[in-house]
C-alpha cells in the first residue's frame, strides 16, 4: 500500500491547467522530496491532497482510500504557505483549538510533547503575532504533529529557518519518520537541505511529473568528477582525453568525469610534464542533477 | 528505508466530529475579547436608548422613544412598516450586531489560515457550517440577554414605567431568542460565499440583519403576517402580545432557514476550493 496514490490529477483556475494530468506515488514511511520550479504545481498538488482545492480531474487515494475519507483525514497534519493560526491567540490557546479539532484525550500533555519536539516550549504563553518568521514555521509544524500525524505534507518548511532551525527540522522529520512510521512530503527549494533527508523524490515541472525515483536511484545517477587546473589548460585536455573517455572544460577549469582513482590523474598529468596549480574531488548532488534534468527537459 | 505498517484509521462518527468542532469554536468565542465586547456593546445600546428618556424635557423637541420600559426588548404589536426610530429600536438590533460579530469570527478563520487546518483535518463542510451557525446562535442569545438587561437597566434608570403581561412577553424574548439560529446561519452563509470578499460579507450582513428588505416590502405590502415566513418578519412579529404560536412560528422559521442555509453553505463549501 502507498501512502499516495495521485493519477491523471488535473486543476484549472480560470482555465488554465496548473496541474495537467499528474501522477504521483509516494511509497509508506517515505520521506518524499517533492522538486520544481516556480509555479511547477507543487503546491497545488498539496492543497489538493489536503482538500483545500477541488480537482478538476483525476484521483487521489491515502492509504489506499479516497483523501476524503474522514478516518484517514483525521491522522493527516499540514503545514501549507504558513501556521494557520489565529495572531491575537497565543501559541498554546493556537494548539488547543487544534487539540479539540482532533479529539484529542490528554490536549494538555500533547501540547507540550509537540512544543518540546520543535524546542519551544518556552514559548506557549507568547501571542502568535509576536513570533519570528521562524518560531512561525515551527509553531506551524507543531500544530501539523499534532494528534499522531500518519502522513505530514510540508510545504517549503524550510523556508525562513536559520541553521539551527534547519537541523531540529531535519532531526524531526527523521525522527517521526523512524518512530512513528509517519510518512512525509514535503518541497522545499533548498535541495541540499532536502538531499539529506529524503528517501525518495518527486520532480514535477509543468504540472507534470517528469521523474520519480528513490534516493539511492539518485545516488546511482549522481556523478563524481575531478576538477583540475593545469599551466596548460588545452594542451593538459588532449592528454587526459587519451585515457578518461569524459574531459571537459568548464569555466577555466578542467573536470574528468566518472573517474575515482585520483590518482591516476594526477600521474597521467606529471609524466606529461604538466604542472597542476588545483585540484578537487566533487560529486554531482541533487541540485545539479534537477538543473541538469531541468535544461535538458527544456531543450527536448 | 526500514519496513512500515500501515497505520490504523478509525473514522470519526457525526458526533464526534460535531464535538470536535463546537469544542473548537466554543473555545474560540470564549477566548476572544471580541465577543465580550459585542455582549457589552448589546447591554449598552439599550441602556443608552431608554435613558434618553431622561433627556427628554417637558415643551423641548426631544421626546422619550416610549414610555413603557419593556418596549426596548419588542413592540406592542407587529410593527413590519416602521414610522419612527421607537417603532425600531427593540431587540432585533441583537441581530445587527450579531451579523457584525459572526463576520469578524467567520472573517478570521480565513484571514488568519485557520480554516485550512479544519479542512485538512476530519472536519467535514456541513459540519462547519452547522458549528459555525450553533456557536453564533448561542453568542446571539447571549447578546439577547445582556440586551434584556440593559434594557431594564435603563428603564429603571429612567424611571419608566414596565407594563406588560407576564407570558406574551415570555413569549416574545424566547421568540428573539430562537430567531437567533436563523440569523446565524444566515449570516454564517452570507460570510461563506463572501469568504474572499470581508468588506462585503461585513456590509451585506449588516444590511441584511438592519431588516431594510422586509421593511421596504412592509412599505409596499403592508402590515402583513405574510412577512412572518423572512426571518425578519418573525423577528419582529415576536411581540409583546405574543402567544405560544408566535413562539412556535418563530421556532419553526428559524429552523427552516437554518436548514436552508446550512445545505446551501455545504453545497457551495463542497463545490469550490478553500482559498
């Protein structure tokens, strides 16, 4: 069974198809980076899985059941475009109401288990209108814990945390992940904080998607190159073009692909009298694996 | 990835769904100053009114609104054509007040995010509809009430006298009283299909809830009972020569617009997005 189950999912606004036939399957217990661009649908999708929008077209199934189905629904937690709470509340008053929304038998205790969770338990007493950008966002992902989420859609969580906030993120997500079985999805733009997490992804462009894969699928398709900088740029090209098949230059720099004894460059390169002013060990993540994806999508 | 079980779902009844949500907005009008401001302001208007009876100077041009202190909570007869603020000026301001109330607590569930979190969560459209229209009939009432205490307040203040029979006057709070459901559901529909539009949905529910519409057709049509099926209409034929009729024909109005506009709020919830 998967979590989501998302085919030919279509949504108009006044027209024009945001979301133009998406399929989408997100596995139990995954952690589900969700990529695009701009205006790619990704929100949408989500507003849609939540039940904020109505499709135009197409299915959604969570756990095997309709997204309407008030069972399912009741163990959903989301955080969309921000907290959703009330500014003159405070962030206590803010998480009971959500506490009786979910029948929630001990709302007290489970207040602060989530306040504790996003290290804010401090704070209960403060009204929300007085909340940083990110005591925002972490407030918003209490309110998404809870009531024992099994599925958690995040949209952009990241966005306006510091450092420090990025990690406690990162550190819950895995933890409820691992503890809970509680399945995530979530986009966000900052794809490296993303890469550390996920266990699959989701790339959508267009309203469609172009790829889905698992992290060790990614891992398999992300390159490693060396980066070099010789006295000789071209002449030091040709010489490492007559023993590693990949060689190109890049911005004043030479990258020989697909190549992990290092070694055998840097002794290719000195018996052919050159001098080796840099050089770099680099692998391909994901953000340069979705560009790349991305311009090649653009020039097809 | 490590092996997961699929979690268990259990569906919450109607009951504990509606619990659920009048849990959540009980405790929303509870913890906000807006609704002890609104009781304050429906106890205030009818104490300012009456006492301005005390103003009134034997030969001057200022004149008491009424004589008798009970004519502050209903008129002596159903009044749908009015002739001067007197005639106007009774308990049916509540609902004025109360459809300001209900848009400002419908307005910020939108404004502030919330109602996404209720949508994402169990909550259905009809039962958002039904709480939201619930919790304002029970802030209306209460406001009936804080009214019907400033309205003795300041007939007492002002020294007037308090002539009425015991039951038509029962009768005619209770009648105010149940109208309350109408009302709220009424304005609970009008702020639903207005959600994106706050200066609107505040302006028609005050229009609607100042009765202009069944005043002006009163106008043409007369003092007829006709208007009594509006909500209105039976809010002001609740009166202090009210019988146990009126108070069932006011129940049985009240009911049926709610139902009315509990479906027609569903539907339209139902048929388009949240935001």
């Amino acid at each position: 069974m998967n979590a989501i189950e998302i085919t030919g999912l279509k949504k108009s606004f006044h027209g024009l198809y945001v979301l133009d036939g998406l399929n989408m399957t997100v596995p139990l217990g995954a952690i589900y980076g969700f990529i695009g661009e701009n205006g790619s649908g990704k929100s949408t999708t989500e507003k849609l899985i939540c039940g904020h929008l109505v499709p135009s077209a197409g299915h959604i199934q969570l756990f095997g059941k309709s997204y309407k189905d008030a069972g399912i629904r009741a163990r959903v937690g989301a955080l969309i475009e921000n907290a959703g709470c009330f500014p003159n509340a405070t962030i206590y008053q803010n998480l009971m109401m959500q506490a009786i929304n979910l029948n929630l038998p001990r709302p007290h205790e489970d207040i602060h288990r989530v306040l504790k969770i996003v290290r804010m338990e401090d704070g209960a007493g403060l009204k929300f209108k007085k909340c940083s950008l990110g005591m925002k966002q972490r407030i918003g992902i209490a309110m998404a814990l809870l009531g024992d989420p099994a599925l958690l859609i995040l949209d952009e969580p990241i966005n306006g945390l510091d450092t420090d906030g990025m990690r406690i993120m990162r550190e819950i997500l895995t933890d409820i992940t691992q503890s809970h079985g509680c399945t995530v999805l979530i986009s966000s733009h900052i794809l490296g904080e993303l890469e550390k997490i996920a266990t699959h992804y989701g790339i959508i462009r267009q309203g469609k998607m172009v790829q889905e894969l698992t992290a060790t699928e990614m891992e398999g398709r992300c390159r490693t190159f060396t980066t070099l900088k010789t006295g000789d740029i071209q002449r030091a090209k040709l010489d490492l073009q007559k023993l590693f098949p990949d060689v190109r230059e890049e911005g004043g720099e030479l990258r020989v692909y697909d190549v992990n004894d290092t070694e055998a460059i840097v002794r290719h390169l000195l018996d052919n009298g050159h001098t080796i002013q840099l050089l770099q060990k680099n692998r391909i993540g994901l953000e340069e694996y979705y560009i790349e994806l991305m311009s090649r999508k653009e020039g097809a | 990835m490590q092996t997961v079980l699929a979690p268990d779902f259990a569906s919450p009844t109607l009951r504990q769904r509606m619990k659920s949500m009048l849990g959540v907005d009980f405790y929303r009008l509870f913890h906000t100053p807006m609704f002890y401001i609104f009781l304050a302001i429906a106890a205030l208007i009818p104490a300012m009114v009456s006492s301005m009876g005390m103003m009134a100077e034997p030969g001057g041009t200022a004149a008491a609104l009424f004589t008798n202190a009970w004519n502050i909570v209903a008129a002596d007869t159903p009044l749908y054509v009015v002739h001067d603020i007197g005639e106007y000026a009774n308990m049916n301001m509540v609902f004025i007040f109360g459809g300001i109330m209900v848009s400002i607590f419908i307005g910020h569930d939108y404004r502030s995010g919330y109602v996404k979190q209720l949508f994402t969560t169990h909550s259905h459209k009809s039962d958002y509809m039904l709480s939201k229209s619930l919790v304002c009939a029970f802030a209306m009432a209460c406001m009936c009430g804080t009214y019907l205490l400033g309205g003795i307040a300041g007939g007492l203040f002002s020294g007037m006298a308090f002539h009425a029979r015991v039951f038509p006057l029962l009768f005619a709070i209770l009648g105010k009283v149940v109208m309350s459901l109408g009302w709220a559901s009424l304005y609970t529909f009008l702020n639903v299909i207005l959600r994106r539009q706050f200066g609107v949905s505040i302006t028609s529910s005050f229009v609607l809830g100042t009765g202009i519409p069944i005043i002006g057709a009163a106008a043409l049509v007369g003092n007829s009972p006709l208007l009594n099926v509006f909500l209105y209409g039976s809010s002001v034929n609740a009166c202090l020569s009210s019988t146990i009729v009126t108070l069932l024909t006011c129940t049985l109005v009240s009911v049926v617009w709610a139902v009315i506009y509990n479906a027609l709020g569903t539907l339209i919830l139902a048929r388009s997005d949240v935001y």
